[in-house]
C-alpha cells in the first residue's frame, strides 16, 4: 500500500523535548505513532476490512524494474 504523510499541528517546544525525552531511551517518535496508528486502525477497522486491505495489498503487482539503458553508439545518431 502507498503510505501518506500526515502533518499535526503541536507546540514546537514540547515537540522538541518529546524527542529529546524519547531519544535519550532510543526511541524515535515517527516509530511511536506509527505503532499507535497501527494499533488505533486494528481497534478501530472492522476485520473484513482489514483482511480485504491485506489481500489487495498481497496481490497487487509488483512495479517493474527499470531495465538498464542500452549504450549509444554512432550509428543511433541520424
């Protein structure tokens, strides 16, 4: 699934000591809400949803690998 970004309104100074009090433990505090909104949309998503996600996640294709550019030679100029 393609992830989103999510931007929060928070007093800067708090946010900064947040970080400070969480790193000093070595935690990061992206990795702390990403656990939270994880376990927010277990809670909240009914399973049906849940396993539908999962499976269109499972079986969607794969992006294609850039295939190396071939070397130019004089005869592609015209």
């Amino acid at each position: 699934m393609k992830n989103l970004t999510i931007q929060l309104p928070f007093e800067g100074e708090k946010l900064e000591a947040l970080r400070l009090a969480l790193e000093a433990k070595d935690i990061f505090l992206e990795d702390e809400v990403e656990q939270f909104l994880n376990s927010l949309y277990k809670r909240t998503v009914h399973k049906e949803v849940q396993a539908y996600l999962d499976n269109k996640a499972a079986n969607a294709p794969k992006p294609a690998r850039p295939r190396p550019a071939k070397p130019r030679t004089d005869s592609d100029n015209p």
